[in-house]
C-alpha cells in the first residue's frame, strides 16, 4: 500500500541484494510511442450495493472522463516498465488496476476505501477508489493531473518490487528483524515514490508534461507524508511509528527518480534515507 524514521543505516545484506535488483534493470527510460491498450489494463467500475455510483442503466457516467485518465496512465506507466524491462532482457507481466467504491474482495483479504490506493502482491493488482483523489485534492491540497498520476505510478513502483523479489526480501527481513519492521517498510515506500518519478522521467521524454506538473508531483508526495498526516489527526509527529516517510523523504525520492530516470538510483536500502 503507498498512501495512508529516522536515516539510519539499514544492517544486514537487503541493500546489496536489492541493489543488484535494480542493477539488473540499468539504463534510462526511452520515451516513445506508447501504444496503449485500455481494455487489459482497467477492470471495470465495481460500484457496491447502496453506493449509488453506477446503478441506473443508460445514465451518464459522472466518472468517465477521470477513468479515461486513469486508463492512459496506467497504460503508459506500464509502458514504460515493459522498455526498461526488455532493455535488461526481462519480461514485464504487465497487470491490473481495479476500480472500486466502498469495499472490494482482493487475494489480500477484503479491500476498503478508507485505506487509500494499495497493491495486494498476493494477486499483483492495484486497487483505487476514485473518490481518493477527491481526498487528495480537498484533504491534502494536492490537486491536479499529475498528482493523481504520481499516485498511480507510485502503486505500480510496488509491482515492479513485486516482479523482481524486493516484496519477499523485505518482508523476509522484516519478519528476522522485526524492531526494523517501520524502517523497512518506509525504505521500500520510498523506492516506490522513486519508481514513480522514474515512470515520471519517461513521461517527460514523451512530452506528456505541461508547465507545472512537476510541482502537482511534488506536493502530492509530500501531502501524504506520515508526519504531516499525523499532525492533520492532531497526533504527535513520532517517527519510530511511519511507514511510509516523512513529506521531505517522499518529495526527495520521487525527485531523484525523476531527475535522473535511472531505476538504479532508486536504492533506497542503502545509506540514509
């Protein structure tokens, strides 16, 4: 899961293993024509009994327009991760991104809209109730295009980690070392907030940017760090309690992606955070 520690050196070997990971992707993204396919990639709209969200037959779809754009997003963020990865003579398996309003069953266990976007590694798939991103712009004042686009490609940073085996290191490390738990699962957020500036590198190359979406980026990451959260609960910023870093570690994760486009500058299990 992306949305809802202090640097210390990670110990153990999951650096160099995860780094190796990476290694094996190298290069940078090549922008190109994209070649979207929308029907593999976007499950319908699951709306849930009593929503009131796709039940009258033959009516207009208010959402239309913004699954269209979710739809070209996750295309092309998958695009992008099918070049990178044919670049290293590895196959993408591509997948999917499930729409959903209140509740939905997923192969992790019953899947809530209250938990914000997530990816189950137990069936590989993205999950996203659009209202979200009406939360993103009016509870977090991070509105816009890209915003929502940095949320996507932040969830599908974690079925890359899924395909090349960071999921299972880091949770087989964190069951070992279980005090280290929240700082594991914070460097692997961070390494997803990464691979979405990479996916947003590509973007760039593509000339899919307009003037200020960088800026959308940015402050939708930091708009869902854990200390700023914590302060909107009215709750005491504690690091020892994030899991998914701090708006500073976010912004600067997703901008190292983004600068450079090189999936190998996303180690974030080495070093400070």
């Amino acid at each position: 899961m992306g949305f809802p520690i202090g640097g210390r050196a990670m110990g153990g070997g999951l650096g160099g293993i995860v780094l190796l990971l990476l290694l094996a992707l190298g290069g940078n993204l090549i922008g190109g024509d994209s070649g979207f396919d929308v029907g593999p990639s976007l499950d319908s709209f699951e709306g849930s009994p009593g929503s009131g969200r796709g039940t009258l037959e033959g009516a207009p779809d208010p959402d239309a327009e913004l699954k269209d754009f979710v739809t070209f997003v996750v295309d092309n963020v998958q695009d992008s991760w099918s070049r990178q990865f044919a670049q290293a003579n590895r196959e993408y398996k591509a997948t999917k991104l499930v729409l959903f309003d209140d509740v939905t069953p997923t192969g992790c266990g019953t899947g809530e809209a209250a938990s914000g976007p997530f990816y189950c590694p137990a069936d590989g798939q993205v999950y996203l109730d659009l209202g979200f991103f009406r939360e993103l712009r009016d509870k977090f004042g991070a509105p816009g295009d890209f915003a929502q686009a940095y949320v996507i490609a932040h969830e599908f940073g974690h079925h890359v980690q899924n395909l090349l085996g960071i999921d299972d290191d880091v949770r087989r490390q964190q069951s070992r070392s279980r005090d280290r738990s929240n700082e594991l699962s914070v460097r692997m957020e961070l390494q997803a907030d990464c691979m979405a500036g990479v996916w947003g590198y590509s973007a760039y190359r593509e000339d899919l940017l307009e003037s200020g979406d960088l800026e959308e980026g940015l402050q939708a990451a930091a708009a869902v760090g854990d200390d700023r959260i914590q302060r909107q609960a009215g709750a005491r910023v504690n690091p020892e309690s994030w899991t998914h870093g701090s708006s500073k570690q976010r912004a600067r994760w997703f901008t190292r992606g983004f600068e450079s486009g090189r999936v190998e500058d996303c180690d974030a299990f080495s070093g400070e955070i």
